[in-house]
C-alpha cells in the first residue's frame, strides 16, 4: 500500500521573511539598479504575491534605501572587515586596494553612483547614503587609527588621510560604466599613491605587501 505524506510548509518569522526580502533586493539593486527595484520585481524573484512585500514595505521608496544599505554594508565588510585577526593593518590595506580594482568592483561602483544620483529625490535613499559615506570613513579610519598605533602608518589626522583616499577611489569608482583600457597606469594607482603619501609609506610598498590569509 502506498501513501502520500504532504509536507508541513514551514511559515518563516517576519523577521526572516523581511530579511528575505532585502537581501533579494540588494541583489537587484546591485545586478540592475536601484530603479529595478519595485514591490512587484522583488515579488518576481521570490516567487511570492507583491502583497506580501507591500505587507512589509509599504512604500517601494524604503525597499530601495534598505536594499542599498545591506549592498553597502556587504561589500564594506568584504573590502575590509571590521574585525582583522589575520594580518597587519597594511596587509589589510593592500588587501583593500586589490580588492577595490578592477571589473569585480564595477557593480558596487555603479551602486553608489546610482544612489547618489537618485537620492536628490528621495530623501529615505539620501539618508541611507550618508550612514553608508560614514560607516566607510569610520572603518578605514579604524584601520588607518590601528597602523599608526603599531608604527606602520605615519600620519597626525587619520580621518583626513582616510577621508582623502576614499574621495579618490569614489572619482576612480565614477568611470565604471566608461571603457578604461586605455587609463594610464599612474591613474589607476591613485588611490595607492594617496595611501602611501598620506601614511609616510614608500612607493609600491602597498602593491608588494603580502595580503592576509582571509578564512571565512
């Protein structure tokens, strides 16, 4: 005799669904664009009704700014990591600047330029964009503060120095949509050339430091 065992389906807490919801967003917002990021588009990609996520975010405009926080905080996180058991701050620094070039960090770049151009009208999203400006001069300045502590960095206003490396990755960030194959390698060292000026360390010395062994 055969018999069929229905399965229980699993009601998920509104916690865990709304967190569902922003982080299928956040993947929207980085692989399409904040504008893609609508009720009925998230409710698409979870295969669920729009009323559901209209239950959790009333208005599309708080979806979007949740949804650039939490692509934000994540690539902050994985730039550089606000705890760095495994190396020196100018490992983590070097680490940092790898990370920070190329095509892999064109979708954060375009992110941020996207945001910054639609928070002229949405005042939740420009919030969100100033915490996110400041959590990014918060945690490279931790690293920058850390460096001076253990003698590696020399510099007498760590924030300035932080603040003046990021205003150049940001420039550098602003041609993620534009073709750079022909971009003189003296600018796209920039950002490594205002660290290493800015913290007393020799030319290439954040190109040849070793980077840390990062286990998840």
């Amino acid at each position: 005799m055969s018999s069929s065992v229905e399965r229980k389906r699993i009601r998920k807490t509104p916690e865990a669904r709304r967190a569902e919801i922003v982080e299928a967003a956040a993947r929207v917002a980085l692989t399409e664009g904040l504008e893609c990021v609508t009720l009925r588009r998230i409710a698409e990609e979870l295969a669920v009704r729009p009323g559901l996520i209209s239950h959790y975010f009333p208005s599309a405009e708080e979806l979007v700014a949740e949804a650039f926080a939490v692509a934000a905080t994540g690539e902050l996180d994985s730039l550089l990591p606000a705890e760095r058991p495994h190396g020196t701050p100018a490992q983590y620094l070097a680490r940092y600047f790898a990370l920070s070039a190329g095509e892999a960090y064109d979708d954060i770049s375009r992110l941020w330029i996207n945001a910054r151009h639609l928070s002229r009208y949405r005042p939740v999203l420009r919030d969100r964009v100033a915490e996110q400006e400041l959590a990014s001069d918060d945690r490279l300045e931790g690293l920058i503060r850390e460096g001076v502590e253990r003698g590696e960095f020399r510099t007498d206003d760590p924030r300035a120095a932080a603040i003046q490396i990021l205003v150049v990755l940001d420039g550098l960030g602003a041609h993620a949509n534009t073709d750079r194959s022909n971009r003189p390698d003296v600018v796209t060292r920039m950002a490594v050339t205002t660290a290493e000026r800015e913290l007393g360390l020799k030319e290439g010395v954040l190109t040849e430091t070793p980077l840390p062994v990062v286990v998840d």
